[in-house]
C-alpha cells in the first residue's frame, strides 16, 4: 500500500472507531445523564411542593385547633337526635322561647355527611326568636336553620307563632 491508501486507511479506520465508541459507550453515557436530569427535576418539583405545605403548617395547625370545637364522636341515630333535641331545649330556654311541639324528621345521608332534621313549633315574641335563631346559628354544633315561618299569635302581646326546620350537620 502506498502511504496516501495508509494515511486513508488509518484515518477511515480511526472514523470507524470513533462511530462505535459513540454509539456504543457516548451514546449510552447521555442517556444516563438526561434521565437523571429528569429525575433530579421531578425530585425538585416534589421538594418545592413539600416546603409549600411545611411554610403553611402553623396556619394548618391554627385552623385544626379553631376547627376542633365541631369535631365530634359518631353516635347511633337515636343518640344523635336526642343530644340534637336537648341542645335547642336548652338553646330556647337561654332564649325564652316556648316550645310548643317538637319532633324529629329525617335522616339525609349524602356523601360525607349526615343531615338530622328537627321540626319545631315555638311561640315567642319577635326579639326572643330573633335571639333564638342567632343562638342556634352561633352554636359550637353545626346547626343551620333550613325553613321558617312567623305568624301572629297575639297582636296586642305581640307574641308569634314560629314553625322551623332545624337541621344539624354531622361528619364521621
């Protein structure tokens, strides 16, 4: 061979070389270094995330402790309308309202919830409900007053007539 067919020789044979080299070893090494480098930033992202909810763990804790006052026990059914029907007993005695009839409905189970519903009849006067109601919307049970209706009893007292469905919300 003459040197010019060496000198294409080697340079063909070294060009030959260097395409195996890189696609068998460079190749493979980049492959490596770019699913790492999206491991590395998936890692990151879930960092990022964690601290987030770390820098709002006080005000979490804040609202679990405000919170903690609905926080109740799971009952049987029964049990559960009658500490509902004592706690508007007491909320209507704090009030003055007359209780002239109550009694419980229904039951309305929804997904995470349980509804116990209390029909009420009472008989006080416009200020003694108007307390009455806000006793009952500011309880520390979730109560929420879903109907009413006034009608007047004794215009000259001024005493009325007051018909309610009085509902309690409870999460197990």
């Amino acid at each position: 061979m003459t040197q010019k067919e060496r000198l294409v020789a080697y340079i063909a044979s070294g060009c030959f070389f260097l395409a195996v080299f890189d696609i068998l070893i460079l190749q493979s090494i980049m492959g490596k270094v770019c699913s790492m480098d999206e491991q590395i930033s998936t890692e990151e992202l879930l960092i990022k995330k964690n601290l987030k909810i770390l820098s709002q763990k006080d005000i979490i804790s804040k609202q679990q402790q405000e919170y903690s006052a609905y926080s109740i026990e799971a009952k049987s059914q029964e049990q559960e309308i009658s500490s509902v029907l004592k706690e508007i007993e007491q909320l209507a005695g704090k009030s003055s309202v007359t209780l002239v009839e109550v009694k419980p409905t229904d039951l309305k189970s929804e997904k995470i919830i349980k509804k116990y519903s209390i029909a009420l009849n009472c008989e006080a006067t416009m200020e003694q409900l108007a307390n009455f109601m806000y006793l009952i919307e500011d309880s520390t049970v979730l109560f929420t007053i879903d109907t009413y209706n006034f009608a007047s009893k004794d215009k000259e007292k001024g005493i009325l007539k007051c018909n309610m469905v009085i509902s309690k919300i409870v999460v197990p």
